[in-house]
C-alpha cells in the first residue's frame, strides 16, 4: 500500500503525478530566489493597506453624519453632472437638427424645422401659435 501523503488520481498514472511534482518544484524554487526579506516587505505593506482600508470605514461607519455629508455631496455631484451632460447633449442635437433642417429635405426637412421652432420658442419663452 502507498503512502498516505501520496494518493493517485483516478485515470492518472504515477509517471504523471511525477511530472507534476517536479513542475510544482520548479515553481517553489523559482520563487526561493527571491530574497525572504522583499517578499516579508511586500507581504507587510499588503497587510497595511488593508487595515488602513478597514480603519477608515470604521471610522466613517462611527461617524454617521460625516457619512450623510459625503453621501449628499456625491448625490449633488451626480445630478449637477447629469444636468450638464444633458445639456450638451441637447444642445448638440439641436445644432444637428438645424444643420439637417437647412439641406431643406422633402419630407424630413418640415418635421425637424417644426421641432426647431418649438425648441427656440420655449428657449425664448415665448408661445407657439
């Protein structure tokens, strides 16, 4: 009977389990070329930052108002973006009707002046007739 420490897979044979063996301690050796010292390092500054992380949710989660503000000053942040961004957009388009309504199509031509027209009118706050 073998060792427990070694148990084959089903389908595999011993020769293959060597081969993967050798491929796992090819890879422990590449990795013990690197000085214990820099990993150690690295390892301790992964751990840092993810207490820091932690700590400042903590914080913020102890301090609910801070937390409201932030969050009212994102929910402000967004609206203002999205009115602007609209507004771009819908500047855009009207500058593209415009254009599309000045080539004078047949049929696409009258609609889009009428759109024109709505949109300037509201634009100078007057009514449509």
């Amino acid at each position: 009977m073998r060792d427990a420490g070694k148990q084959l897979e089903v389908g595999k044979s011993d020769t293959s389990n060597r081969d993967v063996n050798r491929s796992v301690k090819a890879k422990d050796e590449s990795y013990a070329t690197v000085p214990n010292y820099l990993q150690e390092q690295v390892q301790a500054l992964i751990d840092g930052l993810k207490y820091k992380e932690i700590a400042e949710y903590v914080q913020l989660m102890n301090r609910p108002f801070k937390l409201i503000w932030n969050n009212l000053l994102s929910g402000v942040a967004r609206g203002v973006g999205i009115a602007l961004g609209f507004t771009v957009f819908l500047v855009t388009s009207l500058y593209v009707l415009r254009a599309l309504g000045a080539l004078n199509l047949p049929i696409v031509g009258d609609y889009i002046a009428d759109i024109v027209k709505v949109v300037q009118a509201q634009l100078e706050g007057r009514t449509i007739r």
